[in-house]
C-alpha cells in the first residue's frame, strides 16, 4: 500500500486541512483505479477526469486522500442532510459500540430501534400513511411499494415517467425512462411509459403562458391507450433526481394523482432524492405539495449516509399483504435505523429543513443572476436544496452541452466544489449539499462555478 505524495501547493481556494488524518495510509489514486478496472464491472461509474479518493467528512466539508478539502455539494450523492458525522450520530453509534448493542436482529426478534423509526417517521408523514416499512436502499424500497400495489389491485401495469429513474433492480429498471441504464436482457412487462413533464424542453411545445397542463393530461391518454383501461400504480418522483431535477409545477401531481385514482391504481410517490427535509419545510415533498399518494419510498439522506431505505403506505394497503410474508434480512437494522431516527431528530430540532428553503432560495437567486452573462446556461430549477443548471451551446437549439457539463464539474472541483450531474445527456450540474449549509457556502459555491464559468468560456 503507497501512501499518497504531501501536495505541493495550496488547494484553490480551500486550504489543505489536517493532511494527517486524510492522508493516513491510503492506496494511491492510480492503485486504485487499477484494480478497480481489473476487479469492478465496466459499469461503475467514476466521477472526475482524475478521480477522487475522498477520506475524511465533517459537516459540509470533505478531504481527499492528499489532504485538500472541499465544499461537498452534492453529499455523497444526494445522501448527507444532518451532515457529515454529525457529532449526535457519531455519538450514538461509539455508544452503541461501547455497550456491546445487539449488531443485528432482524425483525424476526423485538427490538426498539426500528419500532422507534416507524414512530417518528409516520408523524412526519401525510395524514393517512400510517405503516412504515424498512429496505436496504431505495431500489428495495420501490421493488417493496410496487409490489404491493400489484398485490393489493390484482392488477399488473404500472405506469412510470420517461426520464424518472427508481432504481437499480429488475422491476424498478422495468419503469427506468434512460435507455443508458436499461439493459439489453432487461425485463419490461407490464411498465408503461407517460410523456415528461418536463417544463424547459416540454414534449408539447407550450411555455409556461401557455401551459394546459398537456403532460398530466396524457397520463389519461397513456393509460387509454397503452393499457387494458386499469393500472396497479404509478411511480413519480415530485422532482426527477437523476433526469436532471426536472421539476414539475404543483398543479401537475392534483391532476395526475386523481386520474391514477380514477383508474384503479396506487400512486406512488418516490421521494428518495427529495424526502428527509430536502425540498419543503415538510421533510416530505409529499405532505407540503399536497399530494395524494398511496405510498411513499425513501433512501438516501433519510439515514444520512446509512445504507437504508424504507416505504410508508396507508393501512389499506399493507392490510391487503396480510396472510403473505415479506422478509429483509438487514432491513429493520439497529445500526441503520438509529442513525435515520437521529437524522430526522436532527432535521426537526435543528430546523434543517426551513434553513434548506431559505439556503436553496438563495442559491436559485444566485445562479438565475449568472444567466445573463453565461449563454451556457439554458435553465435553472430545482427545490430547496435540490438545485439544477441545465447547460446548453446555445439557448436558441438548446442543444446539450454535454462535454462542457463534465468539463465544468472538474473547474469546480479544482476550486474545491463538488457537485454532481445529471440529466438524459449528462447535461445538468446537480447540486445538492448538507441542509446545514449556512449562507457563506452558497455564496461561496455561486462565486465559485461563476469563476468556473467563465474559465469554460476562455477554454472554448
Ligand atoms: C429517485 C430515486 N429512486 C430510487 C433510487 C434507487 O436508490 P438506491 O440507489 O438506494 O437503490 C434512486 C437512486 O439514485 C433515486 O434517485
């Protein structure tokens, strides 16, 4: 194992930060990225023309492997709400340790963390969900709600968005709108896809003077045309994450959650990018948009970094399961289920969600003030903190800037800001940082991808 060289210059406008812990015997970059292609499958993706080894985390803030430090705005990948390391958590868990806590107990045997869990979270949920389930990830946590839409309506279909994505499992890659993440075996029965909407490159042509909702209204259409006339459900997500955070007006989900309604079917409300006091001052998008969803799915910041996922639905629903059998070995763990119980505690009593509208509204202002000197930049959008930059060649063909997006992401990085990206084309710089940023860091992000901006400009 070779430890990494001391860097030589300061870290662009981040100075390098208690190199000794960050640089504590770590293999080096090239070591890695060659036994990952040696070892990983070639469908792991790597961040960076010259990847990251990040080692060390603490509030906002994250180090790599040769010490320099950087404003994390995209926390993992939308993961880190309370925080890296919140001294609560970290607290809890030491303790845990300490005390010889049961490791793991699955649900087969009583235990109070996930009861605990169930609890908090279904006082924070909208009127009416009343059952709490717990999953590994989000991908589970949608395999979990889809079948038991399909098992409490008898029916089979299940209608999904093009552009949304719900995961990495068969039947959540069945409703996946991004032909790069579909398989070539990959199984698609029963999985119908409705038009996007999709305000910046609306697939009806409108603006929004002119908007009559056509997308919500071809969820009818879609489902009298391409259907036997009844669905199981349908799965949205009230912001599509890694479609590039297309965000949908509030109006859209009255329309679409009464027609799913009329025909039969379950809806499902995906909220595992914007759940855990992301994007309202609800830590649900659901309960402050008013949606009327028969089921929401969550992962991702709900535990903070833990690997846990977990699906809320009515009594209704999870009565219509009874007599069958659902196991999940680590699903319910006691280690996972107290750090997601804290992680909402956190967001609650330190009034991380309202902080996340007042910090993302500042954001949006921000960056729609770089508009007019960055032709590059087609659209800003986004909930509270969950924040895209849709970048274009030019606003006129909207065409998609896709090497300049990964170009721009690396400037960013250089300058010690992480963010992420997304987007069909790979076109959307996704920002998504720690609730508990403060205004500072916004302002330091703006300046920093302005200053990024106009470096892309002087390359081209
Ligand atoms: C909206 C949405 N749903 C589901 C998933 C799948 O979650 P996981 O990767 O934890 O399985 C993701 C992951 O990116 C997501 O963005």
């Amino acid at each position: 194992m070779t430890t990494a060289a001391k860097p030589t210059s300061e870290h662009l406008g981040s100075p390098v930060a208690d190199y000794a812990t960050a640089t504590a015997s770590h293999p080096s970059n090239a070591e890695l990225i060659n036994k990952r292609q040696q070892h990983f499958l070639p469908t792991a993706l790597l961040y960076h023309a010259e990847p990251l080894q990040l080692v060390k985390a603490q509030g906002e803030y994250v180090w790599d492997s040769e010490g320099r430090r950087y404003l994390d705005a995209i926390g993992g990948i939308v993961c880190i709400s309370a925080g890296h390391n919140h001294p609560r958590i970290k607290q809890a868990l030491r303790q845990m340790l300490d005390d010889d806590a049961i490791q793991h107990t699955s649900t087969l045997y009583l235990s109070r963390y996930p009861v605990e869990l169930a609890e908090t979270l279904v006082a924070e949920a909208p009127d009416g969900l009343d059952r709490a389930a717990f999953t590994n990830s989000g991908s589970e946590a949608n395999e979990l709600a889809l079948m038991a839409a399909r098992h409490a309506t008898g029916e089979t279909i299940v209608l999904n968005l093009r552009h949304g994505y719900h995961g990495g499992t068969a039947s959540t890659l069945a409703q996946c709108g991004h032909h790069n993440w579909r398989f070539r075996a990959q199984p698609n029965a029963n999985a119908v896809s409705a038009l996007e909407p999709y305000c910046y490159r609306c697939p009806f042509q409108q603006k929004p003077e002119s908007c009559a909702l056509e997308c919500a209204q071809n969820v009818e259409t879609t489902i009298q045309t391409a259907t036997h006339g009844k669905i199981a459900a349908m799965i949205v997500e009230p912001v599509m994450g890694v479609g590039g955070f297309i965000t949908p007006p509030p109006a859209y989900f009255t329309e679409i959650t009464r027609i799913v309604h009329q025909y039969g079917g379950k809806y499902i409300s995906d909220e595992v990018q914007t759940g855990a006091g992301r994007c309202s001052n609800d830590l649900l998008l659901s309960k402050a948009l008013d949606i009327d969803a028969d089921m929401i799915t969550m992962a991702k910041g709900f535990g903070n970094g833990a690997a846990i996922g977990g699906v809320l639905m009515s009594s209704e629903i999870a009565d219509a399961l009874a007599g069958k059998l659902y196991f999940n070995t680590f699903g319910g763990d006691p280690y996972q289920t107290v750090q997601a119980k804290l992680t909402i505690d956190i967001i609650k009593q330190e009034k991380l969600a309202d902080n996340a509208m007042a910090m993302g509204s500042r954001l949006l202002n921000g960056l729609r003030d770089l508009m007019p000197r960055h032709e590059l930049i087609g659209d800003v959008r986004g909930r509270g903190l969950l924040m895209g930059i849709e970048l274009v060649k030019d606003r006129k063909s909207k065409a998609y800037a896709t090497t300049e997006t990964a170009r721009l992401m690396d400037i960013c990085k250089d300058k010690g800001l992480l963010v992420g990206k997304g987007g069909l084309f790979g076109n959307v710089i996704r920002i998504a940082p720690p609730l508990s940023i403060n205004a500072d860091q916004v302002d330091q992000m703006i300046e920093t991808i302005a200053g990024a901006l106009h470096e892309l400009a002087r390359e081209a």
